[in-house]
C-alpha cells in the first residue's frame, strides 16, 4: 500500500472512531429548524451534510482544512521559482488534513503520474460525438468511457466486503484525478486546434503538464493553472457539483460515475457554466459599444440594459457568499502581477467597481459582490484560450480534487445511503390547516 493511502487510512479509522462516539452521545441534540420556505427554496441555510475537506464562511469565503486562500498561497509547496501553490498539495491537505512537506507532494505528483494512462477507446468515445457537441459533453462522455477501469465496480461485482469501499474508491478517485488532465486536453486540441495532439510530459507537475497539452507552454500560463486548479477544487459540500458527487455516491455507484454526475451539475449556467457566461456577455458589450475597454458609464448602461431584459449579472452573486469571494480576490492579484494593463482585465475591474451597487439598488439581491467567475476568463483570454465554451471543464478537472478526496471520506466513514424526506404541497396544505402530520416520513 502506498504510503498516503496507509496515512488514509489511519487518519480516517481515528475519525470513524470519534464520530461514532460524537453521535453516540450527542446524536439526539438539535442543530437547527427548517422553516417551510427553506423547503421550497433550495434548501438554503439547512444544515443536512458533512463534508470533511473545505468550509465555507458566507464573509470570509472558503477554508480548506481550516487555510484560507491566501493561506495556502503562502504555504503549500510550489514548484521551484514559482509564486503559486501546487494543487497536488491540495489534495493532500482535503485528504489528511495536514500541510503536505515539498516531498510529500512530489510523491503525489508522481503518483498521479504513474496512474495517467488513459486508453484508447476513450479518445475513440470521444471522437464519436461531432466535434461541436459542447465540450461539458465530451467531458462527461470520456469520464463514462473511463468508467470501465472502475476498481471499485470490478471489486464490488467480485463481492468486496464493506471495510475495502474505500480502498477502492481511493484507487478510482487518483486514477480520476490522473487522467482527467489528458481528457480535457484532449478534448480542447480536438474542438479548437484541428485534432493537433500533444503528449504529455512526464517531467511536469499536474497542472505543468495540463498547460502543455493543451498547447500553453508559458511559465506564467503553468503558474495561471496551479492556481486555478487550487481555487476552484472545492466549495464545501452543499453546491451542486459537490453535492451530486457525493449524492450519486451514496447509492455505491463508483467514482467515476459519481463525479460525471457532479460534472453534467457543474454544466449548468448557475453553477459551473458561469464562467463561460461572463467572458461571452464582456465580448458581446464590447461589440455592441464598439469599444476595447469600456467606461465605468457605458459598462453601468449595459448593465442596466442586461437587468432590464430580464437577465441576471452573471459572475455576481452567490447561494451562500455575502462578500466579494477570495477566489475573485485572488485572481484579481494574479492579473495585477501578471498583466496589469490587459484591457479585458482592466473591464473586469472596472465592472467590479459598477455592478455591486446596482445589484444592491434592487434591494433583493442577497449578495452582490463577485464570485469566482468574475475574473477567470479574462484570465485566460489574456493568454490566447479565447474558447470560453471550455472554462467549465478547466473547472471541472479542478473540481475532482475536492470532490473525489471527499468521495474517498464518504465511503471511510460508511456514510449511508441519503434519501431525505420531500413533501407534497397538498400535503403542506393540509398541514397548515392542521389536518397532517408533515414530518413523518
Ligand atoms: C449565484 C446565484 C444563482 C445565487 O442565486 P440565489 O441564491 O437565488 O440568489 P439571491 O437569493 O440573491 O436571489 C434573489 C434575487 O436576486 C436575483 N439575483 C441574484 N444574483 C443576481 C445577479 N447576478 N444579477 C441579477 N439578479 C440577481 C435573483 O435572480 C433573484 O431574483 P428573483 O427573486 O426575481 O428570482 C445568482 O446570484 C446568480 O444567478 N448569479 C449569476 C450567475 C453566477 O454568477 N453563477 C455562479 C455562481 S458561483
């Protein structure tokens, strides 16, 4: 057994143990009261999860394992001559809860490199879609072709006791994370560069080598996506993707069709497709004003203009969030190193100064300030990845660190099946005229 597999494993019989005793003792203590509008609006605010590896604060952002972002940036191990964290280190600190050593991480770099092979027929799945198909669905679909390496399907048909859930779900979640770099490269070189492929370079950390198949070889690119990769890898456990994984999870169906579930909720235009959402609304008022960098006047009037067709903000806002996000924070730095007079990054900034305000006029908006969306195109644009369809999947690879590490807790713990208890509203209806009980289920 591999060395982080065994400390896995010892970490999580610690925790199974203290849980038991936790809910033992305390187990009939109440942790909160659903109110009916809570039921019929998203769940807000209920309490009904445990996710291990982040934890978000609705004004101080998210937390992996207790660090903040600029906590990390300072101490997780980099690769040499760089300023950002390497996303292996991550993953090490949501599976075991510690800050990993230089060492520690390049053992996961390698690791991930031993497991990144990825057969052929998933390329051949992937070009049996046409070319446009949208490139959220060719991700999804080389994620399900992979599904047949699942160890934990193969373990489980075989008749795998209980206590070896996680070993092989640990086994799926790092051959996951190794091999979706090369999909989504795959698929990016397929969609935007002729099928013009390049092969991966085992000499590179995680996200080094992500850059280099997709065919962005400059050191401040790598940098771009060692960031990226760290600060969109996990959002606590209630956001769609998280949650589907997790859900999906609970019936026993094996990572790899666990995370393609969480990946077709990262899809939608409110969770994960945002991204995509803002560089395409930036291009079309830049059209439409005939102008590179539009003024704080012209940017409001769109705004405005964007409002009155119905149509949300997109980048603002957010479920839980009430302040501007540190994951925007801290590519809003990254621009300001890197590229301080980038015209679609000076409109980022500039939008940032116009759009909370107007937001917060409305009066029903609960937070109106910048979510990581906000800023991650520009970002990209600036170096030449100008397919905002694609920022999902970027994304989405980011993602299986938070959610396949949490994937791995889940199946440790003996997390059960999750089946809450829905109501009708006729039901409710009769309820409130006293006539049913609501709660039994
Ligand atoms: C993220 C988001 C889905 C959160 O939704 P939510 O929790 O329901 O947000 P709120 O409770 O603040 O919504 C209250 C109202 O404000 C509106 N609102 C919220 N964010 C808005 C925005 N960016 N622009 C315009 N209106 C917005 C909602 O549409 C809702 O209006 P309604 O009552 O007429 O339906 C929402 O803010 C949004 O659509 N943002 C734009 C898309 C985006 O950036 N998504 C990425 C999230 S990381």
């Amino acid at each position: 057994m591999g060395i982080i597999k065994e400390r896995f494993r010892k970490k999580a019989d610690e925790v199974s143990a203290e849980i038991k005793e936790i809910v033992k003792t305390h187990g009939s203590k109440k942790i909160g009261e659903v109110t009916l509008a809570q039921v019929y609006q998203g769940m807000r605010g209920i309490t009904g999860l445990v996710t291990e590896t982040s934890l978000l604060d609705a004004n101080e952002g998210i937390r992996f394992r207790g660090y903040s972002i600029p906590e990390l940036q300072a101490s997780l191990p980099k690769v040499k001559g760089g300023s950002q964290p390497l996303p292996e280190g991550l993953f090490y600190l949501m599976l075991l809860g510690t800050l990993p050593t230089e060492e520690e991480v390049n053992h996961v770099t390698s690791t991930l490199q031993r497991r990144s092979h990825v057969p052929n027929y998933v390329f051949d799945t992937i070009e049996s879609l046409p070319v446009n198909a949208h490139p959220m669905t060719q991700f999804v679909v080389g994620i399900m072709a992979l599904q047949t390496e699942s160890s934990f399907a193969k373990r489980y048909a075989e008749g795998m006791s209980k206590k070896d859930y996680w070993d092989a779900t640990y086994d799926d979640a790092l051959d996951l994370i190794a091999r979706l770099p090369r999909i989504a490269a795959y698929i990016y070189r397929r969609k935007y560069r002729n099928g013009d492929h390049i092969q991966p370079n085992g000499l590179l950390d995680w996200s080094g080598n992500f850059a280099h198949m997709m065919g962005y070889d400059d050191e401040s690119f790598k940098e771009l996506m060692r960031l990226y990769m760290t600060i969109h890898a996990d959002h606590e456990g209630g956001n769609v993707s998280a949650h589907t994984t997790h859900l999906v999870g609970s019936a026993l169906s094996d990572p790899f069709l666990s995370f393609a579930a969480g990946m077709n909720g990262l899809a939608g235009p409110l969770h994960g497709l945002a991204n995509q959402e803002v560089v395409k609304w930036i291009f079309e008022m830049r059209e439409q004003l005939g102008v590179e960098l539009p003024s704080n006047e012209q940017i409001e009037q769109y705004v405005r203009k964007t409002l009155s067709e119905g149509k949300v903000v997109p980048g603002y806002g957010h479920a839980v969030l009430r302040k501007t996000d540190p994951r925007f924070t801290a590519q809003m730095e990254f621009g300001r190193q890197h590229m301080p007079d980038d015209a679609l990054v000076n409109t980022v900034w500039r939008i940032y100064e116009v759009v909370p305000p107007i937001l917060s006029s409305l009066g029903k908006v609960k937070n109106p300030w910048p979510n990581v969306d906000a800023h991650s195109g520009a970002l990209l644009v600036h170096y030449g990845m100008v397919e905002y369809e694609f920022y999902t999947v970027l994304f989405g690879v980011s993602r299986a660190l938070g959610v396949l590490a949490s994937l791995c807790w889940d199946r440790a713990l003996g997390m059960p099946l999750e089946r809450p208890k829905s109501v009708t509203t006729e039901l409710v209806k009769r309820w409130l005229d006293g006539k049913d009980e609501i709660w039994e289920g």
